[in-house]
C-alpha cells in the first residue's frame, strides 16, 4: 500500500540535505526541490516566484506543472501576502480568496510559503495549488515549512 502524502513528503526531508549539498547554483537547487516535491505529492503545481527587486514583483522559477502566469504584483493574490507578510498563506478554496490570481482554472486550494536570506528579506516564495478543495493539511504544511526554511538557511550561498 502507497504511504499516505505526508508522510512521502516527510520522507523528502531526510535526503534534501544531500541533494543540495555542493551544489552552487540556486536555481538548480530550486528546480530539484519542486522535482522533488512534485513526484511525491500529486499536487497541480509546485513552483517557485523569485522576488524581482528591479520591478519589484514576482518572477517565475522552477516549477513542476502546466503553463504559469509569468509575473505576480504586490497586493494581488496568495504568493503576493506570502511574499509581503513573510508568513505562510493557507488558502482552502481559492475562489473564496479575494484578488485570487487564476493561472490556472483547475487550482481549488493554495499553500504559499516564504524563503528568506541571512537577513531574513523574503527572496521567493514556494506556490503549490491542488485540483482539491482543502487539500493541504496541517501536517503536510508544517513539513513544506521545516523545507522553506531549509532553503532559507542555504540562500545567502547559492549563486543567482
């Protein structure tokens, strides 16, 4: 019997270490981890939006799904309150989310969460969204950010 997706991300945990170990280059790194989540959570869409100091919005990164809206602004949808508050968005269902940016029409529900550098300035958020309702559990969420924050505790390394 297949184990159950939280545990499978779990399971991610243990070798993330290695798999980013010596590796220099950020978006290699990023292009992994949303490889990796990916393969074992089913999900509709694992990415990542990089901070765009220059226009001051989001950028696509690496992700593992359909077709993605290139660039997300300040104060419009989930990756923007993650990005802005620097905390973890939990949206359920995203119709009922107002100013809800639709990539994609078969997104119901939405994890965003932030990574950050040394000085703790969000530098990406990691988007996720379900063909689900409510599909994101508590325990699937606290695993997602035990990963974002060791992505964060590398950051500051890598090259971009």
């Amino acid at each position: 019997m297949s184990l159950p997706r939280a545990e499978r991300l779990n399971q991610l945990l243990a070798p993330l270490d290695a798999l980013l170990a010596g590796e220099p280059s950020g978006m290699a790194n990023l292009a992994n981890v949303a490889a990796a989540i990916a393969s074992v959570s089913q999900w509709h869409w694992v990415g990542f939006y990089l901070v765009d100091p220059a226009q001051d919005n989001l950028v696509l990164g690496p992700f593992q799904g359909p077709v993605a809206c290139t660039r997300l602004f300040r104060g419009k949808g989930v990756c923007a309150q993650a990005w802005e508050t620097g905390t973890t968005v939990v949206v359920p269902d995203v119709h009922a989310f107002p100013g809800h940016v639709a990539c994609s029409s078969l997104s119901k529900s939405e994890v965003v969460l932030p990574l950050v550098d040394s000085s703790l300035a969000v530098q990406a958020v990691l988007d996720i969204d379900s063909a689900e309702e409510d599909d994101f559990t508590n325990g699937e969420v606290a695993t997602l950010e035990r990963l974002t924050q060791r992505l964060s505790a590398q950051w500051s390394e890598w090259t971009w």
